[in-house]
C-alpha cells in the first residue's frame, strides 16, 4: 500500500510523518525503515527505526531509486513500513510525473507486504488524478 502526505514546502509534511512513524513503531511487530535527504531528524526518530539518508549513495533517477528500495527489502526479511521524507528529492523526481514510480512501489509493497509512506512537496491539485486516491493528508 502507498499512502501520501501532499502540500507545498513549509506545510509540516515531515512534523507529520515524524509523529505518524514514531507512533507507528509501538504499534508493529516488524521493522520500518525512514529514509530522508540527510541525517537531520535521526534525533526526533524513535531508535528503533533506521535511518536511511539517501543522498550518500548516488542516485539520480526513478529507476536507480525503485532498485535502492528492492536492495533494502532483500536485506531485511522482517521490513514492514517504509517511510520517504522529501520523496521528489530523493527520489529524483522533482520535475518528473511519479505516476510510474508509485504505481511500482505498490506492486512491491503487494509483492513484499510492504506499507509505503510518502511524503511530497506538491499540492494535491498538482498531483496526477490517479494519485489522489492515495492521499491521507493534504496540508
């Protein structure tokens, strides 16, 4: 399953999916892995989460990010959340349609039994019509 969280920058995406993924690591029995453009929020992440600051491994592209993700699944049998603070950014997306990106990251997420958490820097209006129905917070 996606989930995405829309508004422009400076909404409180990330206060947001922060509070949403600290919350969310009482409540599962598996891992959840929070993967960002820095290492800026590793104190406001509860310990139990890992950390991933992406911009340390050189990707530049949709498909170099879906292969990144498939890389951590494949290491950690136990993988139950994702969370993607800043997704245009890290995933190389920012003036490109994402339609195909999030529509593979649901197949994974089917295939693996995986939950994917989204956070984007785009009003929900700019957003194409299929995505909208993944929305959970527009702010």
């Amino acid at each position: 399953m996606v989930q995405l969280i829309v508004g422009n920058k400076g909404k409180g995406k990330t206060k947001y999916l922060l509070d949403k993924v600290n919350e969310e690591i009482t409540k599962t029995t598996g891992n959840i892995t929070y993967l960002d453009k820095s290492t800026q929020q590793m104190f406001e992440l509860n310990n139990k989460i890992r950390l991933i600051d992406v911009s340390d491994y050189m990707i530049t592209n949709g498909d170099e990010f879906l292969g990144f993700i498939c890389g951590i699944i494949s290491q950690d049998h136990d993988l139950q959340q994702m969370y993607f603070d800043s997704f245009l950014k890290i995933a190389c997306l920012e003036d490109a349609d994402i339609t195909s990106v999030v529509e593979k990251l649901e197949k994974i997420g089917e295939t693996f039994k995986i939950d994917f958490v989204l956070s984007i820097s785009k009003n929900e209006d700019e957003l194409p019509e299929s995505m909208k129905s993944k929305i959970i917070v527009s702010l």
